[in-house]
C-alpha cells in the first residue's frame, strides 16, 4: 500500500516527487535579477505550448482569478457567456457580480457548445466578449474551439476568451493563429503541479480594449500585466515556489515532445474509455467532444458511486471523483492527466477492476 492517496480526480492531480524536490530551490526577490532569470526561462517554453508570439504571464491565483480578470478588462457592452457545464454556468455568474451586461448562452450539461450556436448569438451584434470553456472538467465535453474561434473573421469587434484549465497540454494551442484573445489555464490539472498558479496570454485587441474599461481593478489588470511582463516581471508578488515547478514540468514536456505528449493523453484516455465499455458503462460526453486528459462516466442503474469511490480508496489508496455539481453520483471521473503513464493507468484499472468485484 502507498504511503499516501493517489488523486486520479480531475485536479488537483498527482504532483511527482520530482516536481516537489524542484520547488525546494532557494528563495530569491522577486524583484530581483534572479527572479528575471527565472521568468525568461520560462516564459519562452510557455510560448511554445500557447502557440504565440504574445507574452504569456503568471497570476498567483487559481485561473478563476484571470476569468474574472477578463470579464473586468474585456467587458464594455455585453458578454456572451457559453454554458455546458459547472464551470463555465459559473462564468456567467462572475459576469453578472462584476456588474456586466451579461446572457448566458445554455446546452444541456453532456453536449457541446458548437460554432453555429455562437454565431446566431453574435449576429444579433449586442456582445463585444464571449467566452468558451474548452474542457468542461465537470462534465468531460470538449467544444470545438478551433472552429467557434473562426467567427473572428466574422465578427473583428468581438473578444474571444478561452479557459484551458483542463485541456491544457493534453491537446495543442494555437493562440496566434485561432485568433484567441485571451487564452487562461491553471497549474493544478495536466501540468500536474499544485494549485496556486495561472497562465494566461492576451492579444493586442485584448490590450487595446482593456486601455477603454476604466473599472478593470488592480490585481488582474492587464495592462499591469503587460507593462511587468516586458521586464519579466509579476504585477505582484508571485508564488515564487510554484514557478520553480513550472520551471522543471517545461523542462519535462519539452524533453518528452510535446506531439508524444499529446499522443500519451490520448492513448491513456482511451484506455479509460475501454475499461468504460468492458464494464457496461456509458459516456456522459458525446462521440467526437470528449475530452482527453478525463472521463465522465454515466452511471448505471443500482450502480452506487459513492460506496465505489469509498472503497477504491480504502483497498488501493486510490482517489477518483464521485461527479460534480447537479450531476454528482450521476456520474463518477477518472483524470489520466499530467505525468501519468501506461503503467500507472493499467494500475488504476486493475484497482477499478478488483473494487468493482468487491462491492
């Protein structure tokens, strides 16, 4: 038995004790020519993994912090929140208590939000702001970002925000070239790192826009951000331990190979998704939007969630999730995301295998 609870919850995931040993560096000022050091290193392996040519920055918060910062900077006349999920129902809500314009454009939890659906909202031309949650972690759909991120050409005036959270490096990005105007993640999913850190990369549509709100706040301005960043410096102090990890999770990924990290997500992934179908389960995402770094399991009749997550983890020490929100013991979710292997997947299905026969 393992000394601790292996987390294959849809974040935090498992961390490596690797990652915990680099985080374990010396203390430096932030404001130091060390902490510079530290930022330009990273800063340009994130420019590889956003896909762009912009500053990508560092936000001591979880990446709520920076979807709330969008809708405070971005968000002059109207913002299209599109709804699937938890996560992105509650972007609609953040909107309304930052006293936006808001409408929230609503799919049932399980279905995808498509491009034809934003664009009959859009061509009404009351909204300046969408935003699109890419990987709906509570329900396991993945819209088609690449294709919704097309209305651009359409509508120029429109500012396209997209939460990564948990799709980031599971699959690629291409901020520059979708034409994305924000673009968040966080360090607690498939960069398998602790919570505490965003990410995140403007346009200068982003900027320009944000120069007109006048009430956009502090902590997330991106204009702070920007004018810090060209420096390689944070607005503020930053979670210097965190970038540290960061440092050493890059390093990681670029020495596996981004293409072969994106193929291992996908091959792990579907390696859940056979255990799924041998044992008669159904997918809560549809066919063709779901998800690679996590599963969301339909639960079947008499099948009781709660009492198999309980005891996966009292016989293996072994954590998944039991559903989130309105759908909780509806569903169950099994992460395969961050530094996750063949090995430790087929562990986890042997574990799912020998509690299912147990209960």
């Amino acid at each position: 038995m393992r000394d601790h609870v292996k987390l294959f919850i849809p974040g935090p995931v498992e961390v490596s004790a690797d990652t915990y040993a680099a985080m374990n560096a010396p203390m430096i000022g932030h404001r130091s020519k060390d902490f510079q050091v530290l930022y330009a290193d990273v800063h340009e392996k994130l420019q590889t993994l956003f896909g762009t040519t912009q500053q990508v920055y560092l936000s001591t918060s979880s990446a709520w912090g920076v979807m709330e910062g969008a809708i405070r900077n971005l968000v002059n006349k109207k913002v299209l929140n599109c709804c699937c999920g938890a996560f992105s129902d509650k972007w609609y809500d953040v909107s309304l208590r930052c006293g936006k314009q808001a409408e929230a454009l609503k799919v049932d939890w399980g279905q995808a939000i498509t491009a034809d659906l934003v664009d009959a909202k859009l061509a009404t031309g009351e909204f300046d702001v969408v935003t699109v949650v890419h990987s709906e972690t509570s329900t396991g759909v993945l819209s088609p970002v690449e294709e919704i991120a097309k209305l651009k050409a359409k509508y120029p005036d429109v500012l396209f925000v997209v939460d990564t959270v948990s799709s980031f490096t599971t699959l690629p990005m291409h901020f520059d070239s979708w034409g994305l105007d924000i673009l968040l993640t966080g360090s607690q999913k498939a960069f398998a790192m602790p919570p505490g850190l965003a990410l995140f990369a403007a346009s200068e549509a982003a900027y320009a826009r944000a120069a007109e709100v006048k009430d956009r706040g502090y902590y997330f301005d991106l204009l702070e951000f920007q004018a810090n960043g060209k420096n390689s410096m944070t607005p503020s102090t930053p979670c210097i331990s965190l970038i540290y990890g960061l440092r050493h999770q890059l390093n990681k990924m670029l020495a596996e190979g981004l293409e072969n990290r994106y193929a291992r997500h996908a091959r792990l992934n579907g390696m859940v998704h056979d255990w799924v179908r041998k044992n008669g389960f159904e997918f809560f995402a549809p066919e063709g939007y779901r998800t690679k770094g996590l599963t969301c399991v339909k639960n079947k009749d008499g099948f009781d969630v709660a009492a198999f997550v309980s005891l996966l983890k009292k016989r293996h020490n072994l954590a998944i999730d039991g559903g989130y929100g309105k759908i909780k013991g509806q569903t169950f979710r099994i992460s395969n995301m961050g530094d996750e292997s063949d090995e430790s997947i087929a562990e986890l299905i042997a574990a799912l295998d020998d509690t299912m026969g147990a209960l």
